[in-house]
C-alpha cells in the first residue's frame, strides 16, 4: 500500500515527478540514549516519541562506528552517511599542526556573524566539513530548487546537518538571546528571523522557576533530585527543583563575559540578563520547536508544488542537561518530558501546514551518554574519571626525564595525544618509535584499556572493536599521533578530581547505541533489530528520495523500511 508501491510506476507516464515526500524533517535529539525511549516510555504523551513509533519504524540496534562519539562528528555522520575518516570531522576540536593552534568544529575567522556582535558566536561555517551532506544531495538532485535549513541552539547542531550547499542554518546567540548566521549563508538575517527574535522568548523561558512537570515524587525512573555528583547552576546552594531561572539568570555569569573577552569584545553588553542560561534547561528545545514551526511558516517548507525540501532541526538542551546533572536525574527526565511535548507540538505542525503522512520524519541522536561516575559508584558498578590534565603532565614528564627539556605535547584532545613534531626533528627522534613510547606510557596509567600509536592505526585494517571505531574516526591531517581507550564507564573529568555531571565520546555501548526511528512518508510501522549503523540514515534517505548518496557516505539503505 505505502512504500515503494509507486516505485515501479516510475517512468511509465511521461511529465510523472519522481515521488518524494514534501519535506524530509531531520531530529537530532543530542546526546539521547537508545534506553530512554524505553525508561521514560510510561511517561511520554501519546503524540510525540509514541507516535513516532506507533505509526512509524524503529531501528533498535543503531549504532555508531567511529570515536570520538561527540556532537560535532555525530551531526556530520548522521547527514553525510560518513564517518570521521571520510567527512573530516573528527572531534568538536582538534589541533592544527600547521598553524600551531587549535580549531572548532565550526570556526571560520573569514566569516562574520548575522544576528549578533559576538565573533565567537557568529564566526562559524562549515568549511571543516568535507563530504556532501544528505540536503546538498538533494539540492543537486532538484538543480537547486530544493530548500535546505538546518537550525538548533549549537552552532554545530545545525551548520554540520545542513551542508555547505545549504541555503541557510541558524543557531543560537546566548549574548543577544537570538537565532543567528554568518556570513557564509546571507548578508542579513531574513525579516522574520529578526521578528522572531524580537519577540523575546529566551527572556519569557528564563523569567519563571524551572518545576518538575509531573509532582517530584512521580520521577520514580530517576535519582533522587539532590545527590552530589550533580553539577547545580551556578549560583545554586543545591542541585534540585525548582530551579529558580528569574534569579540564577538576573546576572550576566562568567560564561557569557568569558566568550566576549574571547572574542576580543569590548562592547558593553545589551542585555543584563544571561540569556544563554536557557541552555541548559528544557525550554530551549522549546524555543528551537517555536523556531523550527516559524521556519515552516515563513520559508514555506514543503508546501511549493512538485519541490522537495529539507528541515534539520537539533535538540540541543539534553545535551547540556546531561552533563550538569547525569544520565538517572530528575532534571533529565523532565527535559525528555517535555522535549516529547515539544516533538508533539512539531509534529502536529507538519500535519497542518504539510499534511498527513507528506513528510517523510526520522530522529536520531548524536551520541549517547556514560552514566555519571558518582551513581555508578554508589551502586558498586565498574566506571571511574580520569583528568585529562594528568594524561597529558604524565607523557610530558616521562619525555622531559628521557630526551630531555621541552614542550613534548602540543594538546590532548579527543583522548588523543599530539605530540610536537617540529622538536621531535629537531632532537632526531623517530615519530613512530616515540609514538610509541607515548603509548606505552598512557597504558600505566588509571582508566585506560588501550593506546594505539597512528602509525599502527594506519599500517592495519581494523574490521571490529576499539581499532576499528578509531580508524573509522581517524584523519591524518587532523588526527593525533596516539590514541587511548578508556575502560567501560570511565570518562573525561573536567574537573579532576571532582568527577561530577557525565559526559561521552567512547566506543562502548553506552555512547553508540542511539535511537533510530523513521515516520510519515512511504515510511513502513514496524521494528527492526538487525545491526544498523549511523551512517546508513543518509545511504537510506537517498533511497527514498531517489538521489544519489552524500560523496563520503559508506552506509547502506536500511531496506526493511522501505518495505
Ligand atoms: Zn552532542
């Protein structure tokens, strides 16, 4: 009845369009574990994460094959069907050899911001990304015609789904509290961008308490709400319910004025408030869903005759709330509950202004999450913190005792270690034996299982386990010279050693496994445990849509959807 039926149709009477869906609408909900859709699953309403699985098809064993499992690489993957190796997007930051310096993701110093003054915000692009996405494809497929958005509250969150063919992606200024751009899409904002924004939502978010939307007590899947390895707002004597947003965003906070001074900004501030605080709560996936519905309205998408176009949307505030507060909190719960509100509130926008069944939906996530070190420990389960500080001071010591004085490392990133090359010359030490010597320095130390030197990672094909998730992830250009594998559980503690809040960005399961569920047009109800892998979404989206897939795609469509 649905699916490819209309397939063999195809060419049979002449002036036919090919049949696409009107609109292909891209969820990335960041940092969203395969198990929540399941842990919270009694909870949810039945018009947002339920319906995408009641009508539509879960992929239940999605996961991701490359490392570092973070936001920047897992956004490219999930729209270019590449992994890091191919698409060059191998962490959310990395050390430029050349330049002597490090880079984000996102960062382009020849481009200015559109919306905002901040250079730190606005200064982004994608000029990093080197493989067509999923929305570049299909602009080439349409000579054009097609429209491709991508918008989230991070910048990566929206500029690496789009592409560089996009027509335009916007994310989130937390020091003018508006949806901005750069340079690289468009001169100024459109005029309904700028309406949006003057309409004031972040301030109306943040000017009442963040409560529980269910009574407290009903959180049975959680933690209790106060426990210490969570990460309160600053200004919070305790970590818990109701988040006073009014007062804890009355004050411009040091997060706001450290990316002024970054940036070199003198300019007085605007607005006394600290907008970017809604970050870290559930209603900036609020603000994103309002953003994401005007974008439907204004840029008409989906509804020009006979055109298909591409929303990408990102969920960004899981993400932030995850690592605050940890995957078994309260404060997560709550942002899923109301994130489902929220994908209701879209979804519900598509029936109306696309219609039922003419946009062809999937969601995923763009990594998963540890849980936090201190639940673990308290409940005598394997994982732990390692500082990230005493990685690096413990291989700089050891080169320093044995070839003697020097800035031996240049950055750890990414749990890799670049080394510096220019001294290794100069002293005429090998690249690969000191490499080497790095690695087996980082096996002493606590929390890690593996290291592997780029020179082996580069001299063997690896089809399974640690190696292979790193040569998928690794580029020589931007790639470190050793690579770790912590043990299962055991993460990055920025703050070491205060292990508190979690984060992500391993190979073990907890960080792959992600959702994967496909809903609306020619889309089959069911569920699949065949092994799928992130990088199938785009090869099974140029399935659907007839187009070629993304240039560095290495995934495969995903049939069983298509029936
Ligand atoms: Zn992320």
């Amino acid at each position: 009845m649905l699916a490819l039926a209309a397939v063999p149709a195809l060419g049979q009477k002449a002036g036919e369009p090919v049949p696409r869906p009107k609109l292909v609408v891209g969820i990335v909900v960041d940092q969203m574990r395969y198990d929540y859709l399941y842990r919270y699953w009694s909870k949810f309403g039945n018009d947002g994460f339920k319906r995408l699985l009641g009508q539509g098809f879960s992929f239940e064993n999605t996961h991701y094959n490359y490392v570092p499992t973070y936001t920047g690489p897992g956004h490219a993957c999930i729209y270019t069907g590449a992994t890091p190796s191919a698409n060059g997007i191998i962490g959310n930051n990395w050390w430029v050899r050349e330049e002597g310096k490090g880079t984000y993701v996102t960062e382009d110093k020849t481009v200015q911001p559109v919306g905002g003054t901040s250079l730190v915000a606005g200064q982004q692009s994608p000029r990093h990304l080197l493989s067509t996405t999923i929305g570049d494809e299909l602009r080439l497929a349409t000579n054009f015609q097609s429209k491709v958005i991508g918008l989230s509250m991070k910048d990566r969150g929206s500029i690496l789904p789009a592409g560089n063919g996009a027509n335009a992606a916007y994310w989130y200024d937390g020091t003018n509290g508006a949806f901005i751009t750069s340079t690289f899409y468009m001169k100024q904002l459109p005029d309904w961008v700028s309406k949006f924004n003057a309409r004031g939502l972040p301030a109306q978010y943040l000017s009442k308490p963040w409560e529980t939307l269910l009574p407290l007590a009903d959180y049975t899947e959680s933690s209790p709400d106060n426990v210490p390895w969570e990460n309160g707002f600053p200004g919070e004597v305790t970590p818990t319910f109701p988040h006073n947003l009014p007062v804890l965003s009355a004050a411009p906070v040091a997060a706001v004025k450290s990316l002024e001074k970054a940036a070199g900004e003198t300019q007085p501030k605007t607005t006394p408030q600290n907008l970017d605080l809604i970050r870290s709560t559930p209603f900036g996936n609020s603000l994103t869903a309002d953003f994401a519905i005007e974008t439907l309205h204004a840029e008409q998408m989906g509804q020009r005759p006979g055109i298909t176009d591409l929303l990408a949307v990102s969920f960004s505030c899981t993400d932030y709330v995850g690592h605050q507060f940890g995957a078994n909190a309260v404060e997560t719960e709550d942002t899923y509950l109301r994130l489902d509100r929220d994908i209701a509130r879209l979804l519900a926008e598509l029936d109306k202004t696309v219609g039922p069944g003419q946009a062809l939906v999937f969601l995923t996530a763009d990594h998963g999450a540890a849980h936090a070190v201190g639940f673990l420990q308290e409940h005598h389960l394997p994982g732990g913190g390692v500082g990230i500080g005493i990685m690096r001071d413990s291989v700089q010591r050891v080169l320093t005792h044995r070839h003697g004085p020097g800035a031996w490392v240049l950055d750890f990133e990414n749990l890799q270690v670049y080394l510096n090359r220019p001294l290794l010359a100069q002293k005429h030490l090998d690249l690969a034996a000191t490499q080497a010597e790095v690695a087996a320095i980082l096996r002493t130390l606590p929390g890690v299982a593996q290291a592997r030197t780029a020179t082996d990672l580069q001299a063997s094909h690896w089809t399974e386990g640690p190696g292979m998730f790193q040569e998928n992830g690794f580029f020589a250009p931007r790639s470190g010279d050793v690579l770790t594998v912590l043990l299962p559980g055991w993460l990055e503690a920025y703050s070491y050693p205060v292990i508190k809040g979690t984060t992500h960005g391993v190979s073990w399961q907890y960080d792959t496994h992600v959702p994967l569920l496909f809903w609306g047009w020619h889309v089959k109800h069911g569920e699949s445990v065949v092994p799928a892998r992130v990088v199938d979404i785009a090869a099974t989206l140029a399935r659907f849509l007839h187009i070629q897939e993304p240039s560095g795609c290495s995934g495969v469509p995903l049939g069983e959807v298509l029936r």
